[in-house]
C-alpha cells in the first residue's frame, strides 16, 4: 500500500472525508491530482494527496495548487485547502510557496511497521480528536487525592472531609467548620486554665 492510500484510507475510515472523482471540477476547470477528498460535516476542508516521484516537477505541483486554490477563490469558496505531499520530499522552495494559499502537510514515504501511526500523525489536524473510552474516564479523585496528599498533612480531618466530599461543598465547609471551631474552643478552654 503506497503513502497516498494510507492517507486516503485513515481521512475516510476516521475523519469521515470522501473521496472525490477524478479528475474533479471546481466551476468549469478540471483538477487532477492523486487523490482529492473532501471533509463531511463537521468540518469543510478539501485535501488534495498529491505523490511525489521523481518524474514529478516542483513547479507544475506549484500551478497546480495556486490554479486550485484561485479557482476555488473565484467562486468565493469559504472551503480551506490542505495539500498532503507524499511519497518524496518536496523543495523548501516548493513548500513554503504552496504555503501561501494552504496548509501544507509533508508526510514522506514512512515504512516499516509503526508507517500508519506516523501517517495518521501527521493528518492528525485533519481528524477530529478521539474521545477516550468511558473506562479511561472513571477517575478515582479519592486514591488520587491521598497520593498528592503529603504524609504531615494527612490524618483524621483529611479522612472527614474526604467522607464528606460526595456530599457538596456545603458538607466540606461542615467538617471544616466544626474542626477549627474544636480547636479555637480547645484554645480557649486551655487560656481559661491558666489563668
């Protein structure tokens, strides 16, 4: 499987694009690319993939994008473009002017057995975040509460306020409450005794 077909394959299974003809029209000019998607409902990005090989010249990838994104402003497209550069490695001079008028993400040609996870990597700005599974978001704030808690600080009142903790600030202030009440009482009896 080639990198464009990864990319293709990770935007459509999980960012829910869809792929478009090709080649594909913006108004009545014909654009060709290796793959051109466009984003689903949440968002309304157009990716274009475009494989670079060694046949392949920097400055026709160059017009190709700027009669794109030109097109697409002529007929007031509210539509940003990001352009995946696959396969070979573009000129720095071929990059930062497709910058000018899009996103343009580098992927190269990642091999080996981590090469999906390096692509999505990189499209990651192109996916929606991924919620974490209901299990990873079960927090056990009492065991972490105790860990940061240090050892001088921990004892009879910090077990009482976490016991009323469940109950809302109202029963925290409580326990608090009655505790410095306890020991300003315990100070007063004590001065009563001296004297």
């Amino acid at each position: 499987m080639s990198t464009s077909d990864r990319v293709v394959e990770i935007l459509v299974e999980e960012g829910g694009y869809r792929a478009l003809p090709r080649p594909f029209k913006v108004g009545s000019q014909s654009f060709d690319f290796t793959h051109a998607l466009v984003a689903g409902e949440r968002a309304n990005d157009i990716v274009i993939v475009i494989e670079l090989r060694g046949d392949t010249a920097d400055d026709a990838v160059i017009r190709k994008i700027l009669a794109l994104t030109r097109a697409l402003d002529v007929l007031h497209s509210k539509r940003p473009v990001t352009a995946v550069l696959t396969s070979g490695q573009p000129r720095s001079e071929t990059v930062q002017s497709i910058s000018k008028v899009c996103r343009v993400l580098s992927v190269g040609a990642p091999s080996g057995p981590d090469a999906m996870d390096a692509v999505r990597d990189w499209l990651s700005v192109l996916l929606p975040l991924a919620q974490p599974s209901a299990v990873d978001m079960v927090i056990d704030w009492e065991a972490d509460l105790r860990a940061a808690t240090p050892e001088g600080v921990k004892g009879v009142l910090m077990e009482a306020l976490i016991k009323a903790a469940p109950a809302g600030q109202d029963a925290v202030e409580k326990v608090l409450a009655d505790d410095i009440g306890g020991a300003v009482r315990a100070v007063l009896d004590s001065d009563g005794d001296t004297q």
